[in-house]
C-alpha cells in the first residue's frame, strides 16, 4: 500500500498525465534487460554472502543458501534493511550456524554496502565535476566503526570490566564470540573483497537505469552512466540512512531531483517516470521475490524439527 501510494504521489507531482505519455513511449522490449541487470545485482550479492558462509565453515547447500539470502530481500522493506537479519534466524532455526556468526555478516553485508554505494556516489559526481565532500562525510561514520572494532586492546579491556558486573556479565561473555566474528569481518582483506564486490554488484542497478533512461528517449550515452551511476548512489543512500521503511518517498523524491539535476535534457515527466520504473524492478521486485521466498522457507521449517544450535 505505501509502494503505491509513494507512486501515485510521484505521478502526481510531475504532471500524471505528461507522466502518462512518458510511460507510453517507453521501449518496453528494455524491460527484460534492467531486470537482468538488478539479478545480476542479487546474484553478485550472494555470491559474496556464500564468500562469508564458507569463511566461517557454515556448511550450507547452494541452494538453500540462496533461499535464505533471497529471504532477506523482503526485509529490505525494513528501516535501514535491518530485517535482513531475518537470515540469522533461519539459518539458526535449520541448525546451520549460530546468529553470533550470521548477525555479524548481515552487519557486514551493510556496512560494505553503505561504502560501496558511497564510493560509486564518489565516482560518479566527481567525474561529472560535482562536489564529493559532502558524501565522504558519510563515510565518517562507518570508517569509524571499523577501527573502533579493530582496537582488539580497548575490546578486551571492556568485555573484560564487562564480564565482572553482576547483571551483564553473562551477555558480555556471549558478545565475546559476536566481537570474533565482527573483528574477522572487519579486517582489510575482507573489507576490500566485500567492498568490491558490492560496487560491482550495484553497478549492475546503475546501468538498469541508463536502459530505462534510454527507453524513455534519453541519450545513451558516457556521460549518462557517471550521471545515473551518481543519482542512483545518492538517492540510494539517502533513504538507508534516513531510516524510513525501504527509504520510501525519500528514495523516490532524491532520485526523480538527482536526475533533473544531473542529466541535461531531461523533463520532470521522464524523471519520474524513469525513477517509478527504476523502483519497480529494483526494490519492489526484490522485495516481492523476497516476502515469496521468506514464505516458503518458513513453511518449510515449521514442518520440520530441526535441531537447534544454541
């Protein structure tokens, strides 16, 4: 309901009926390409959640693996996509791992995400000759986090003072085994690999909207891919960092202004339009596939016993 609601606003904001005949222009034999383009952002994607499995020795069939990391796209609907740790839970339920390994490689996947779409925000604006700076502040926090992680003397000393008080003692014991597997994930190797790989997998999202954008009458062009590359990023991490469900309405309200801004040439009509297309078989897509495979996998595991590791 909020999906169509966020629509209908867009639609309306730029003129429903100019919208109207932008979507009737548009090459729909391109459809198929963009959301072969966002596939190939989920299947990257997984390809590095099956990195992080075989990492930590959980032992996992590929196609069980990729029933639970496609689960975790219907929680992308979630504040900050933190539903994602829906996959710790099944993975814990089939008796797979333990969540002290899969919380932090959900965190993981996040904040290499966060850094990756920040870097290609980078990459596209500054190569249209537009000011970084403002989304390298962005990356303040997150750096932060992972040498505050990394400074193993100063998490010693807290869980240490931690584990000696009478109510917290137990679950900082417990928190000892999520800062190992939190300290492994952090490390340069890993970051690196998961930052790549995250980069080339949202890409992919960049050049499903160039097709669209060429679908609508918009040049194909060079300069197209740095711009959709950065309106993409931009808008993207807006609405993760806002925290609303999904970035709903900020999401769309950055990407249809970014596209205005950055792309000569573009009217308001074809923005929006590019931009309601773009969420269709990028998030929503996800998101239905997701919720689909969520289903199934809890009904799967309700019929069984599975014995649980604690």
């Amino acid at each position: 309901m909020a999906g169509i609601v966020i629509f209908a606003v867009v639609a309306l904001a730029a003129d429903a009926r100019l919208v109207g005949d932008a979507f009737a222009q548009f090459d729909w034999r391109l459809l198929p390409l963009a959301i072969a383009l966002t596939l190939w952002n989920y299947v990257v994607r997984w390809v590095r959640w099956q990195i992080y499995l075989r990492g930590f020795s959980v032992d996992v069939p590929p196609g069980e693996s990729l029933a639970v990391f496609m689960a975790g796209l219907g929680m992308a609907i979630t504040p900050g996509k933190l539903g994602e740790l829906v996959k710790a839970y099944l993975l814990q339920r089939s008796g797979r791992s333990t969540t002290a390994v899969i919380v932090p490689i959900v965190l993981a996947e996040r904040l290499a995400d966060g850094l990756a779409m920040a870097l290609l925000a980078v990459i596209g604006l500054a190569s249209l000759g537009q000011g970084p700076a403002g989304i390298l502040l962005a990356v303040i926090p997150a750096v932060a986090l992972v040498a505050l992680v990394r400074w193993r003397r100063a998490a010693e000393w807290a869980f240490t003072v931690a584990e000696g008080l009478p109510l917290v003692g137990k679950l900082a014991t417990r928190g000892r085994d999520f800062y190992e597997s939190t300290y492994a994930l952090f490390g340069v190797r890993s970051l690196f690999m998961s930052i790549t790989l995250g980069m080339i997998s949202w890409f992919g999202e960049a050049l499903a909207l160039v097709v669209i954008l060429g679908g609508l009458g918009v040049p194909v062009n060079g300069p197209l891919v740095l711009q959709a590359t950065g309106a993409m990023a931009v808008a993207t991490l807006v609405g993760t960092l806002s925290f609303l469900p999904g970035g709903l309405g900020l999401a769309e309200g950055g990407l249809v202004g970014l596209l205005m801004f950055l792309v000569p040439g573009i009217v308001l009509a074809q923005a929006a339009a590019a931009t309601l297309l773009f969420r269709l078989v990028t998030f929503w897509f996800g998101v239905s596939l997701g919720v689909l495979t969520l289903a199934w996998l809890l009904r799967r595991t309700a019929r069984a016993t599975p014995e649980v590791v604690v």
